[in-house]
C-alpha cells in the first residue's frame, strides 16, 4: 500500500474559499475602479491618436498605483486574519489541530488560498482592462501587465508579513496593531529619539528619515518608488526631471524605474523568508496560546519592555511638552520624572495585558525600575550628544547647495536655494557665529530666526533652526555682522525680493504682468515693455546693493503692492520690495501716472525704533 505526504489540503482550501469569499470579493470590487476608469477616459478622451490614446491609457494605470499600495496594506492584513482567525479561539483551534492533517499542511493550504484569491482577482481586473482598452482602441498591454505584476508582489509582500503577526498572539484585534507597528516601528523611533534630541540640542530640527529607516519602513519606500514619475523612452526609463529636456516637444508612456523593480524584488524575497519564519512559528505554536496576547512565552519580555520603552519615551516626552510650556529653558529633573513614570506605567500596563491579570505590582517593579533607568540612561546620553550634534557644520567644500531664511516680526527673507560659493561661504560663517555667540531665545520675547537647510553633495541634507533673542545679537556684534552680511548677499536679496536667486536668462521672455496698490484700489496690467522695464531696473537696483538689512533698525519698505511678471519659466512674485529701490519705484511710478499715482502711494516709511 502506498503512502504519500501533501504539503496541500483540498478541503481546507475550497472551506477557506466558501468562508471567506466576501474578502475576495471587496478586493475585486476596489479594483474595479481600474477598468471602469479606462471606460471613461476613453469615452471623455477628445484625441484620436492611436499613440495619444494608448498614452492616456497607460498613463492611468500608472496614476492608479498608489491603490495599488493602499489595498496591498489593508487586505493583506484582513486576508491574513482571515485564514488565520482560528488560531484566536481556543475550540476552533482544537478541532483544526485534531484533524489528521499535519501543522505544515495546514499553513501551506491557508496560505495558497488566500494567494489564490489574490492573483485570481488580480488577473481577472487584468483581463478586464485590457479587453475594456481593445473595445475603445486603446490597448496598453504591456502596462496592463506591469499592473498585473506589481500588484501581486505587493499583496504578497503585506501578506506575508500580516501572516507573521498573527503566529505571534492569540487575540484577533491584536494583529492589525502589531501589523501596523511592524511597517513603522523604525520610523517612530527615529522620530522619538530625534524628539528628545530637539530638546537639547540648539537649534536641532527632525531630519528626514535615512535610507535604513526607509527601507525598514516598507510603505515608505515602496509608495517613494513606485509612485515616481519615469517615461519609457528610445533610451531607457528616464525621471520626469529629464523629460522636457530630452523630449520637450513628445508624449511618452508611464513606466516604473528600475529602482522600483528592484525595491520589489527584494521585499518579495524578503516575503518568502517571513513565511518561512511564520511556518518554523506555527509548527511550534501551541494550541492553548489561542486566547494570550503573546503567543510565545520567549517572546514576552520582549513585547512588555519594548511597549514600555517606545511608550514611556513617547509619553513623557508629550507630558514634558506641555508642564514646560511656560518654562524657560531646559527642565533637566522635569523631563527625567516624566520618563520614569511614564515609562513605569506603560510598563505595567504592558504587563497588566501580556498577563492578563491586575497583580503585577508586586512581581514588575523591578521591571518598571529597568525602564526607567534606560530611558533616564537614554536622556543623559542624548544630552551629552556623543556624535556633535549641535557643533555640526558642514564643510564647504561638501555643500552643493545651501537655502537659508530669517524672520523677526516685520521682516523675512526668502529660503531659495543658493548656489554660489560666496553664498554658501557666508551662511557657514554665520552658522559658526551663532553657534559661537548665540542662544536658545524665550518664545515670550522678541527673537530672531534663522532657518538653514544644506543640501550635500552625497545627497543628504542638513537643517538647523536657530531662534536667537534680540538682545544676544545686539549685545554680539560678530553674530550681527554674520547675520547682515549672509542676508545681504545678493542672490539672498533678489530671492528676497523676486523669489528668484538668479536675474532672467536672455530665453526667457517676459510676456507682461499686473500692478495692485490694495490701499488705492488701483489694478493695471502691464504690457511685456512695461513688465520688462520695471524688471530691468529692480535688477539694477538689487546690483547696487538695494534692499541691505541692518537688525535691529527699521527698514523702510514700499507699501503693501501686488506685483507679478508672467514670464516663460513661471511667474515672478514681487515681495519685500523695499523703499530705496529707486529705480523701481520711479519706473513704476511711471508707469501708473495715469492713475494718479505718486511717490507717496507707493512707500510707507515707518518709524526710526525697531517696533518691539
């Protein structure tokens, strides 16, 4: 007599179907947008080009895939707690584990059926389109199956990793927590520990997540890379950056990169290692774990301090924030004693639910005493700052670009991004100035502030965030004439003033503009000569060193006018226009004589005091 051994169970696959075909069917029914969208861009499409058509067509495939991502995160994770439902109630789970049918049969079955489902819906919505696309002349094959393919790598992907979550507890509404905490738990703590690093570093601001917290971070890196604009060209895919440069006068189809390509190949094979993992978890599952919130008892200190940890830095910094709103300064002992108790009530907290029990007072508090000397370890660590932080100023010959803008009530200055070397020498310089000379100002008073953001030449960033007091810089004059020089650079004035930190190109044309004065109710379009006669002179103006700052003086400025040049780039805003630009102001003076306008209309000299 032969015997045989089947990684499949049929029964358990056609039971998985009957039960849960509504699944399948909201997950067809969202995708049904897909060939329905076709339908009407096709019916309202005025082109009849067969390349423009297929264009569009393709195109909104591509438009579409941020759904793609979406429904990929939701019913992966339903799908998931579906198949895997039993696993939470104790009578279930012992019937389903005294079938004659081995542990791996079982997970390899609940597996296929829920993948089955997924590419069965998928392939069918694929068909679908493409048969909508070849009734309205508009097949797109291959973006079809681009579609076809990058939405089952994603459902996949989320499934797989939803399926890891539901071998690790015994309650069903614990898997869609545990599930969204897996696809961000790397991002909160960077941002956490950034958090705490704002508190005591001057100047520090959040920095964007790094390349490892990204892709640690799979709907992040995925919805980044899929949902980036690249065109199937003669050459290859190229960015949407390149596209009026190489093709300016072409329309060319959507396509993903090859970076997206790859960013799914490897959270596919990744995928497979999880179900791997899920599988070894299952075989060594135990039945009566169906009702605990932690499956394995090795893995419960591991939830309890991690809950505790990320909980306590999370919530004491949030009750530090607001018992130190009023403060000034850093409250060292405050925010260590939000840390601790914070940290040991999550803890017990923690220990309440894993235990599921409210005696966990007598037993845990050496538990909770463990988390609060790490977070309070954390704290002084953070504050020591080990790596120079707040010291940090990048070389110059690092820096490809520099953007940098300052407020203090009355005044601002545009944060363009600077390119000259002078530029970025001068906001260096600066940037040492206020480390040097400056200090983290009281909110209640008057301050000044400086934003700085680097761009390097390795393709990260840098920013810092300075709010200095007025009295600092008065009482420092390195740090004022740091401050006036960098914002009297002269691309930082013309973005100050234009918006822009370069004058117009000899290419671009301007093709004419408006004039509002609010407080006259005098509107005027202006002609291309009239446009580019004031522009011309505001340039001559800002060549000779119009609109320069001295803080802590006023600085008489034109009235509040609404001026724009429409040019062939994009329009020119003109803001801050101060009042020595006399070679502006007289042009426009000009210009508006026909309706009465004088010299007095345009500028509003305030008082000589600095206005507090």
């Amino acid at each position: 007599m032969r015997f045989g051994t089947s990684f499949f169970n049929k029964t358990l696959i056609r039971t998985d179907v009957r039960r849960y075909w509504p699944v399948l069917f909201a997950y067809t029914a969202v995708w049904m947008s897909l060939p329905l969208t076709q339908w009407t861009d096709a019916q309202f499409n005025e082109l009849n080009a067969a390349a423009q058509t297929q264009f569009f067509a393709g195109n909104t495939i591509y438009e579409m895939m941020p759904v793609a991502i979406g429904t990929a995160v939701v019913f992966g994770c339903i799908m998931a707690m579906a198949m895997f439902s039993y696993l939470t109630n104790s009578r279930c789970v012992g019937l389903m584990h005294s079938l004659p049918v081995r542990r791996t049969t079982h997970f390899v079955s609940h597996v296929a059926s829920a993948l089955g489902m997924f590419v069965v819906a998928n392939v069918f919505v694929a068909l679908l389109t493409l048969l909508v696309q070849v009734l309205t002349g508009t097949a797109a094959p291959l973006d079809v199956l681009v579609w076809l393919a990058v939405v089952t790598m994603l459902d996949f992907i989320f499934f797989s990793l939803a399926v890891v979550c539901c071998m690790f507890t015994g309650w069903l509404l614990a898997v869609p927590v545990l599930y969204g905490v897996c696809n961000c738990i790397v991002w909160v703590t960077q941002m956490l520990l950034q958090s705490l690093g704002g508190v005591f570093y001057f100047g520090y601001v959040t920095a964007p997540p790094s390349d490892a917290v990204v892709w640690c971070t799979p709907v992040m890196n995925l919805a980044g890379k899929i949902n980036s604009w690249f065109y199937r060209s003669p050459e290859g895919a190229i960015p949407s950056a390149q596209l009026e440069k190489l093709y300016a006068d072409t329309l060319l189809p959507r396509c993903l990169g090859s970076e997206a390509w790859q960013t799914l190949g490897i959270y596919t094979a990744a995928a497979v290692v999880l179900l791997v993992i899920s599988w070894a978890l299952y075989r060594r599952r135990a039945s009566e774990s169906a009702a605990d919130p932690v499956a394995f008892r090795w893995a419960k200190p591991a939830f309890r301090y991690g809950i505790a940890l990320l909980g306590g830095l999370a919530l004491g910094l949030g009750l530090y924030s607001i018992l130190s709103v009023h403060s000034r300064g850093l409250q060292l002992p405050l925010l260590l004693l939000c840390l601790v108790i914070m940290g040991g009530m999550t803890y017990f907290a923690a220990a309440m639910m894993i235990d599921k029990s409210f005696k966990v007072f007598r037993h845990g508090w050496k538990g909770a005493v463990a988390v609060g000397v790490v977070l309070v370890a954390v704290c002084l660590v953070t504050k020591m700052d080990p790596t120079g932080v707040t010291n940090r100023i990048p070389a110059q010959e690092d820096v490809e670009s520099v953007s940098l803008s300052a407020s203090m009530d009355h005044y601002i200055s545009s944060d363009q991004t600077c390119t000259d070397p002078e530029v970025i020498a001068a906001v260096l310089e600066c940037h040492k100035a206020i480390l040097t000379y400056g200090e983290r100002a009281d909110y209640s008073h008057n301050w000044f502030g400086v934003y700085i953001h680097y761009n390097l030449k390795n393709g990260t960033t840098m920013h810092r965030t300075y709010q200095l007091g007025e009295e600092q810089i008065r009482n420092a004059p390195e740090l004022k004439d740091a401050l006036e020089q960098t914002l009297n650079q002269e691309e930082i004035r013309r973005a100050r003033m234009t918006g822009r930190t370069q004058p117009l190109t000899q290419g671009d044309h301007l093709w004419g503009g408006y004039v509002e004065i609010y407080e006259k109710d005098v509107h005027k379009t202006l002609t291309a000569e009239e446009a580019t006669a004031f522009y011309e002179a505001l340039e001559r103006d800002i060549r000779n060193g119009v609109g320069k700052v001295a803080i802590g003086a006023a600085q008489p400025m034109a009235k509040d006018l609404g001026i724009a040049l429409t040019t062939d780039e994009r329009d020119i805003d003109i803001n801050n226009l101060p009042a020595d630009a006399t070679e502006a102001l007289g042009v426009l003076e000009e210009i508006l004589k026909s309706q009465n306008v004088t010299h007095e209309d345009l500028v509003d000299v305030p008082d000589e005091e600095f206005v507090d």
